[in-house]
C-alpha cells in the first residue's frame, strides 16, 4: 500500500513537471511564432525559411490538441499573422526614397566613373564625397521652419510610413534645427543600432526570455516600427544623415557642403568620410574603412560614392530607381562551409525552374541560413553540385545565398550527379529551355498550381496591389483551401464568404475582427494606379519602371491592351511604337504581346476590369513642360551636353527619344555637322531646333 501511495505522489509531481515543461514550451513557441509572423507579414524580412516555421507551429499546434488547456488568447492559433503593419499610417514622399546601385570590385567602380564623365562631357576626374554604408534602415524626415513636422519609413520608395511618433524617442535626431534653415528641408538617413547597444539589448532579452535579435539592423528595424513608441524609447537607436529630399532653397553647392550643413543643424554623419579627387582616393578609403571595419562601433555593409559638385548631380538625374551620381561599393560577401542536405526544384512565376540547395543550417554574417540558389542546370553541372557534398556558400547583404564552391575532397564515394527534371515537379507539364536562356520553364502557364499561386503572391505583393494582411502566406493558405485561384477571386472572396459554410473569420487563427479588416484592406485596393496594375500582372520581363512607362505612354487599360492585340503584326505602327519604348526590345515586346493576345488573360482582364476602378499613373516629375509626350531624335554634334545627357534629360521630361527620323517625330535637334537625319527631316517638313533653341524650350 504505502509503496504504492509513494508511487502515485511521485508519478503525480512528475506529471506536473511535465505539465509545467509543456507550458514553458509553449509560451517559448507561441512568442517565437509571433516574432517570425512579424518578421514575415510586417518587416518583410523572414529569418527563417517556411519549412522552419512550419515545423514550430505544427509543434504548438500539437501542444495545444494534447493539453487544450494551454491556449492563450494571444497563442498564434487563435490571432492571425502579425498585425497588420496598417497600424502606421502612410506618407507619400515629396520626392522619392531611391536604392542605390552597386559595384563589387575596381573594374566596375572604374566604368561607374567613366560612365559620369562621359555622360557629363568632363575631361578631368570628378570629385567623389565616399562614406560607409551603415546597415540600418533608412528614414525621411521633414522639417518645416526648423520643426521636425512627420517622419516616414522608406516603405516602396514613394510611399512609407508615418514614424512620427517613433522618431521622437531617438536622440540624435533634431526636433529643432539649429541656424539659418530653409522654410521646407527633409532630411534622409539611415536608423542603426550600435554594435555595443546591440550587444546589450540582447542580453536584456534572453534575460526576460524574449527572442534575440540576429543582427543588430533587425534589432534596429524590430525597434523603429513599433506600433507603440514607448517600446521603441527602451530601444537605443542611432541615426546617420546622408542625403536631402525636398527643400525649398539649396543648403549648399556640394554634397561635402550638405554634410557639414546638416552638422551644424545638429544631425550626426557617419565617419570615417573623405573627399575624393580621382579613382586612387577612392579605392584607398575603400582599402582603409574595410580595414577598420571591426572595430567601427556600427554595422557597414560597403561604401556609397557620391559626386560632389551638386550641378552635375542634378544633371546626372537617375535610372528607374537609382541615381546616375551616386553607388553603393559593396564589401566581398561573407561565406562558409555546409553541407546540401537535398536539392529541391522551385517552380516561379514565369515558370522558371530554379534549383534551390536545402543547408544545413549554418550562422553566416549573423544570419541562419538554410536555403541556397544553385541558379540552374547549367550552374549544377559546373559546379558538379551534389546531394550530401561540403559546400562553400557566400551571402551578401540582402542578396540570396549561394552556393560558390563544392568541396571536392569530402565527397562521399556513394554519391551521384543531380538530375535536373524533365518535366515540371509541380504539374508535370513538359518544360522547355528557350535558345540562348539558361532556365528551364515549365509550360503548363496556369496549370501549373506553382505558377498560379506565384503569380497571386506577386499580384499582392508591396509594389503590386500592396494588399495589406494578405501576405504571401495566407494567399498559399488560401489556395490550398480552393478559396483562392485568380486575382479575380481576391476581390469576389467577401461575396463568397457570406454564403460561405466555412466563412474566413471561421478559419483557424481567424475571427471577425481580423476577417473584417482583410475585406477593408481588399476594398481599399479596388481604385488602383494602371501602373501597380500593369506589374500586378506579371507579365514576363515588365518590371516597375516599365509598366510605368508603358502607363504613361498608353494612358489607359483599354488602349494597351488594343494596340498590342494590333502589335501582333510586325508591321504594324503599333508594333514599331511599343519597341521605341525605352527598355522594350524585341524579346519583351513579344512576352507583352504574348500576354495581352492569351484569351484565357483577356478573361482574367474583363473579370478584373469589373472589379475594378483603373485610374491613370500619375508620374511625380513636373509633366507640365514643352516636350513631354514627344517623339524627339538628335543628330550631329551637340556643343554644350553630350548626346547621352541630352537623351537622358529629354526622357526624364517626358519626351521619347528615337535614333531615326519619320513621319512621326516631333523635333530634330540638329547639332554640328547633322547629315542625312537632317536632310530627312526637312523633306519631311518636321520642326528642327538648334541646340540652343531645343535647351530654351527645356528650361
Ligand atoms: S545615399 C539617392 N548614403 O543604402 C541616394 N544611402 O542601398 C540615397 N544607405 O536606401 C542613398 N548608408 O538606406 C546613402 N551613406 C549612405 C548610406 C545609404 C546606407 C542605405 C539607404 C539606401 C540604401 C541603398
């Protein structure tokens, strides 16, 4: 008897051992699958891959059917997803927030320098402001008679949000300018963490068991986007100022100049900084800042050039979403050794079948990786990459991991070449490798379920659509459910719901509240931009910049759509128009044809169409000018701008420039010694201007 008393009580303080290990599990689990949510649905920024996360939540999933009694309210089963980043509210930018463009070693940097001073016509070396690349995220800030009046995140480069709330906390940025001012200025520059700040939030948080920050430009990002600011004030973030946005009268000549102006407003500057006066500077503050990289107390992801002289800045202008005058010098990416554990076939939205090596996971450059590209078949054969093989695996800022080398010594005797498919591993359709491309696509077009379901997540995605709360998660949870096919079905699923047995709100990790705000979120995407909608769609090769160029050039759905059914005939003017579109070449010309002629897209089309409200693109530069819309062709030699300045400013107002002269050119700009383009133009009676007089007609 009493053995067995002993027994029982016994059995009994190991059951609630247990029972207290479970809770602790998964309190550990549900914050983790909070924090991964976040880094998914709001930061844009997974740190784990989806099988990963997968596995966490099936683990607390499981928790919770065996002992029910552990679920919270806030347990990620019963809230969806992170909440929605909709919690901030937005702000257009008066000018936009760009990327920059890189360059990875001397050879490119020289060509990035040629390529100014030919663009400029400058014979002498230009001068170059270099200074490092902090690793933050960047924000915009804007000042109205020396008050800090709103501050934004980057968002997609035109529209951020509004962090007001959340840059007050931060003590390196002013709230008040300091000395002579303009009435408007926005200042740009990039929020950091301190590396010795990092160290000691982390420590903060294992203590109060909540997550670590990989790096500190998450723990920076984690902190600034804080829907509460209180949170964000226990957070010791810095901020660098780099560049202006819109101001109302010029603080300085050179970009040297801005960098001490915004010093004596009270902003701080990253240094070590130099001015440079040819390639030999440049390359040696490259060489030194590298040097001293770990013992900076912040994190630097390269160098950024810059030209000095603000003039040739402003006539330099930009390229899509980067300035001709400045480019990020990236450092050498860092690398380290694993093993492919299998190689798996992705499927993407054009088809493309990209061979992705599953790692084991290994820390590189403070982040875990598991996933590395092996690009594609042909990448596979050099390398020889094979299941079970050491591998070299680089990661370089936010660029994708790669494999870079196999270690041939570790080979196993056993193993065997991979074998790229023959067929599509999600639909099974046959796949094709078009001459001269390196990829196989599968041809099953929207067959193929990856295809599809790829081509929904874009359709969503932040320069799409921008859904909010319909990440590309829950757009694969909704198609596994059947509740999603086309984007058609996207703006129909709150009918569908109503009548629905198994209505959204029902759904696990779902409610009313949350179901609610989804249809809101969709309903306020239903008036969109014919820019956001033409890359919506996802045509092959048509990018940002170009489903805006194509907005502005055709104006409205119907008449692209029109011309480029006519566009089919090679002939045809409006097949000569869309390849006189800048960036559209033979290629991307027939994949938009391609497009636009498929009967089952013309459904989608018209199914959308009543959907939607399709208003105009409005560009953001001043279209109120003399040339915009113009067909434009220069000829000779131009005296005071070179050829690719001229061309360059003339597309940046709005005009089309053509090499060739026809019936519909507007302007011939004959420069010296024009020849046959000239005497072309006047037979055909079109307007020709003098250098000088094409440049009154610009200013
Ligand atoms: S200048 C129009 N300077 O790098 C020129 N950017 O890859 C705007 N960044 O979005 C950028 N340090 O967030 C500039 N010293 C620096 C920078 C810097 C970091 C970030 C910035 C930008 C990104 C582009």
């Amino acid at each position: 008897m009493g053995d067995l008393f002993e027994q029982d009580s016994l059995h009994e303080s190991a059951q609630e051992k247990l029972q207290e290990n479970f809770k602790t599990r998964h309190a550990e689990l549900s914050k983790l699958i909070h924090y991964h949510d976040k880094r998914y649905n709001q930061d844009d920024a997974p740190e784990i891959s989806d099988g990963e996360y997968d596995v966490l939540r099936q683990e607390l999933i499981s928790l919770e059917n065996k002992y029910p009694e552990l679920i919270t309210k806030d347990s990620p089963t019963q809230t969806v997803g992170a909440k929605p980043s909709k919690g901030f509210g937005k702000i257009k930018h008066a000018v936009p927030m760009l990327s920059l463009g890189n360059v990875f070693n001397e050879e490119e940097l020289n060509n990035f320098l040629d390529r100014i001073s030919r663009f400029l016509g400058v014979n002498e070396a230009i001068e170059i402001v270099a200074e490092p690349k902090i690793d933050g995220l960047s924000c915009s800030l804007r000042y109205v008679n020396g008050k800090l009046v709103h501050a934004a995140t980057r968002g997609d480069g035109y529209e951020g949000e509004n962090i007001t709330a959340n840059v007050l906390v931060i003590d390196d940025i002013p709230k008040t300018l300091k000395g002579g001012f303009p009435e408007l200025l926005e200042v740009r520059g990039e929020v950091y963490m301190s590396r010795h700040d990092f160290i000691t939030l982390n420590e903060k948080q294992v203590k109060e068991s909540k997550p670590a920050f990989a790096n500190p430009r998450n723990a920076a990002a984690g902190s600034l986007r804080q829907l509460d600011a209180s949170i964000t004030a226990q957070r010791p973030l810095k901020m660098f100022a780099y560049a202006l946005g819109e101001v109302t009268s010029p603080i300085a000549q050179t970009q040297w100049g801005i960098r001490n102006k915004l010093v004596s407003y009270g902003f701080s500057e990253a240094s070590p900084a130099a001015l440079c006066k040819n390639l030999k500077d440049v390359l040696k503050y490259y060489n030194e800042i590298n040097q001293a990289r770990p013992d900076l107390d912040y994190e630097i992801d390269g160098v950024v050039y810059k030209v000095n002289n603000l003039d040739y800045q402003e006539r330099l202008g930009f390229v899509s979403r980067a300035p001709r005058w400045a480019t990020a010098h990236k450092f050498p990416a860092e690398e380290a050794i694993t093993v492919i554990n299998d190689i798996d076939i992705q499927v993407g939205r054009t088809g493309v079948l990209t061979p992705v090596a599953r790692l084991e996971p290994i820390t590189v450059g403070g982040v875990v990786v598991s996933n590395a590209t092996l690009h594609n078949e042909d990448e596979i054969k050099r390398k020889d990459a094979r299941i079970g093989d050491h591998v070299t695996i680089q990661r370089a800022g936010d660029v994708i991991p790669q494999v870079v080398k196999v270690l041939m010594n570790k080979r196993k005797d056993n193993s065997a070449p991979f074998m790229f498919p023959k067929t599509c591993p999600v639909c099974d359709s046959s796949v094709v490798r078009e001459e001269g491309e390196v990829a196989w696509r599968c041809t099953g077009g929207l067959i193929c379920e990856a295809q599809a379901v790829e081509r929904l997540k874009h359709f969503v995605s932040r320069l799409a659509f921008d859904i909010d709360g319909l990440g590309a998660k829950i757009i694969q949870q909704f198609w596994d459910d059947g509740l999603l096919k086309t984007p058609v079905d996207i703006f129909t699923l709150e009918k569908r719901d109503k009548n629905s047995l198994t209505p959204v709100r029902a759904r696990e990790g779902w409610g009313d509240l949350s179901a609610k705000n989804l249809f809101q979120s969709i309903n306020d995407k239903r008036k969109i931009e014919l820019n956001r909608f033409i890359y919506a769609l996802g045509i092959r090769q048509i990018g940002e910049a170009t489903a805006k160029r194509l907005s502005s050039i055709y104006g409205d759905l119907r008449t692209l759509q029109k011309l480029m059914i006519e566009a089919q005939d090679k002939e045809s003017t409006a097949y000569e128009d869309l390849i006189n579109v800048e960036d559209i070449g033979p290629a991307t010309a027939d994949d938009l044809i391609a497009f636009f002629v498929d009967e089952g897209n013309q459904d989608i089309l018209r199914a959308l169409v009543e959907e939607l409200k399709i208003i105009p693109y409005e560009a953001p530069e001043n279209q109120d000018n003399a040339v915009v819309g113009k067909i434009v062709v220069f000829t000779g030699t131009l005296s005071k701008i070179t050829r690719a300045e001229a061309k360059a400013k003339a597309e940046s107002l709005g005009a089309k420039v053509t090499s060739s002269v026809s019936k519909k050119t507007s302007y011939l700009i004959a420069g010296e010694d024009a020849g046959s383009k000239l005497k072309k133009a006047k037979e055909l009676g079109i307007d020709i201007l003098t250098e000088d007089e094409w440049i009154n007609l610009i200013v």
